[in-house]
C-alpha cells in the first residue's frame, strides 16, 4: 500500500476509523482511506480528523 507522505501506519488507522464512521463498515474501507488521503495530499491539506471527514462524506 502506497501512502501519502506524513502518514505512518499509525495515522492511517486513526485516519480509517474516522472513514468508517462516515461511510460505514465496508470490505474496501482501506482502499477507499487510502483513496481519500491521496486526494488530500494532492489538495495540499492537513489530515485532521475533521479534513478527512469531509473529504469521506464528499467522497460518498
């Protein structure tokens, strides 16, 4: 797994648990965090809780 730089394994957890209560319990909810992170990072934003909750709602 390819991830964006700034984000440990550790983070990516935390950043997974915030998808997942967005989107819900989902077979894919680490491609789709992944996914979402990618697009934060290519924005040039920040991976707070609440950047990334927004990002998975506009993601669904």
């Amino acid at each position: 797994m390819i991830l964006p730089r700034d984000i440990d394994e550790e983070k990516f957890e935390h950043c997974k648990d915030v998808v997942r209560g967005v989107i819900g319990e989902d077979k894919y909810i680490s491609d789709k965090t992944q996914e979402i992170l990618m697009i934060i990072y290519s924005l040039g934003q920040d991976y707070t809780d609440g950047t990334v909750e927004t990002f998975a709602w506009n993601y669904v």
